[in-house]
C-alpha cells in the first residue's frame, strides 16, 4: 500500500482517523443544509464544481475561468444569504454527540401514518362545517426547518382535536400555519412564504397563496380550509386543488403520505405553476 503513503500500522491509524473525521464533517453538514432551503444552492454549486473539473480536464480554459468566479461568487453569496441557518448549524454541530450519526430515526410505521391521516381529515371537517381557517402543512422529504422556527415549537402528539383547538379564533396560535413532521405536531403559527403567481384567482386569500408558496419551494403538503367559504384544499408541487370531500382529502392525503417513493419520483423543484383549481 506504497502508492497510499501507509508506511506501517500508524499511517493506517490516521487514515482511518482522517476518513473518519471528514466524513462526520460531510455527514453533519449535509443533516443540517437539508433542514433548509439552501439544499437547493448546494445542489446548483455542486453542478457547477462538476462542470468545472470537466472543463479543466477538456483544457476549455475560457469556461474553467468564468466557472471558477462563480464558485466564488456562489460561495460567498451562501454566506451572505443563510447566516442564520451557518449560525444554528454552527452551534448545533457545536452541541451535538457522536451519537448523532450512529441513531438513525426510523420512518413512521403505515398505522401511525393512517393515523395522522385519520387526524387531519377529522379537523378539517370540523374546522370547515364551522367556518374556521386552517393551514396544516406536512412535512415530507425537504426539510423546512426555516420555516419551523418562525412559529411556536410544540413537539405534539397529533390529534384532531388538537389541531381543532391550535386554529380556534382568539387563541394564541391560531394565526399562522402549523408544520406536521414525522406525524407529530412540529410548531405552529408559522410563517409562510407567499406564491409569486400573478395569475391566481383573486378570491384566494393569504392562506391558499402561503399554501401554494411553501409547495412550490419543497415536496410538502398543505392542507387549507377556507374561513369564508368553508372549503377545504390541498396544495401540491405548486399546484392547487378546491373544493374537496373529507373522503377525497383522506384519499389524497394517503397517495401523497403513504405512496411517497411515486410520488417522489413524479415531484420536481421546479416551480411548477399548474393551477388545478375547481369551479365552485
């Protein structure tokens, strides 16, 4: 093993040390991104550094050069643009054990899932037959943990009743969307991003625009339940659909949630401006 520089049992030591150590590194580094939007900038840098070196090893000097500005300029406006995020992530690397990466969560079993269904079908029939407002947005394959700490951490047992209460008028939470992650009730009285598409219909309020929003940045799914009309929604990839049945959205909500390895395939972080609206 001459051609790796092992000289003896203490170069191989240190080796294993330094793979070890990097791949901690990359490993807690790639957790924390995802908890993010920037995943999205990681990607394009990533694509970027690939074409690079194909470009060096193609001896394409001109190209290697323009790339090699946007490497910097890419890297810095990450800086600039996710301080917050570099912060947390700093100071959760900071506090976190060896252990992190040694415990895997697994996902939730197909009756805990049928169960977090069964809760929010059973809310949003509530909610709509009393004219409540409601934004539930789940949680699938990207993270939003950005969007998590804009709102009230709660850590939940789901249930709906509980949702029921969280978007009752006049209580402390009820403004503002509440985030389901791994089928508990992650936070609530979020804030949203709105969509950009000027082409909506103007009878949809903030929460169906914040409900297209958040979809149209990440794979999750919003549940809307409209105030004035009483109808219930769901958001998807930037696209909306109206008008739903409790036995509709139950059906929806199990394609999405318990046939993901499909739909993951279906989705893409294109901002998908398909308006499936319904004619009331």
């Amino acid at each position: 093993m001459n051609f790796l520089g092992l000289n003896g049992p203490w170069d191989i030591l240190r080796m294993l040390i330094e793979v070890s150590l990097v791949s901690y590194v990359v490993y807690k580094g790639i957790q924390l991104v995802r908890e993010t939007r920037a995943i999205q900038l990681v990607k394009g840098l990533i694509f970027i550094l690939i074409f690079s070196k194909f470009s060096e090893i193609l001896g394409l000097k001109t190209i290697a050069f323009l790339l090699q500005g946007a490497i910097q300029l890419f890297g810095f406006s990450l800086i600039v643009l996710f301080q917050p995020e570099l912060r947390r992530a700093l100071e959760k690397l900071g506090s976190s054990g060896f252990q992190d990466i040694m415990l895997r969560k697994t996902d939730e079993d197909r009756v805990k899932t049928i169960s977090a269904i069964e809760a929010i079908v059973q809310a949003c029939t509530v909610l709509s037959q009393d004219y409540i407002g409601a934004l539930i947005i789940i949680e699938r394959v990207t993270k939003i943990g950005d969007i998590v700490n804009t709102g009230t951490q709660m850590d939940a047992i789901l249930s709906g009743e509980l949702l029921v209460n969280i978007f009752t008028p006049k209580t402390p939470l009820h403004d503002g969307a509440v985030i389901i992650r791994d089928n508990t009730i992650k936070a609530a009285a979020c804030y949203l991003p709105l969509t950009q598409n000027a082409g909506l219909s103007r009878e949809l309020g903030t929460r169906h625009r914040a409900a297209l929003g958040i979809t149209e940045v990440s794979d999750a799914i919003a549940v809307v339940v409209s105030e004035e009309s009483g109808k219930i929604s769901y958001a998807h990839s930037g696209g909306l659909t109206r008008n739903l049945t409790p036995d509709i959205l139950r059906k929806a909500l199990t394609k999405f949630l318990l046939d993901s390895e499909t739909d993951r395939k279906l989705f893409t972080f294109r901002k998908v401006k398909q308006d499936e609206q319904t004619d009331k």
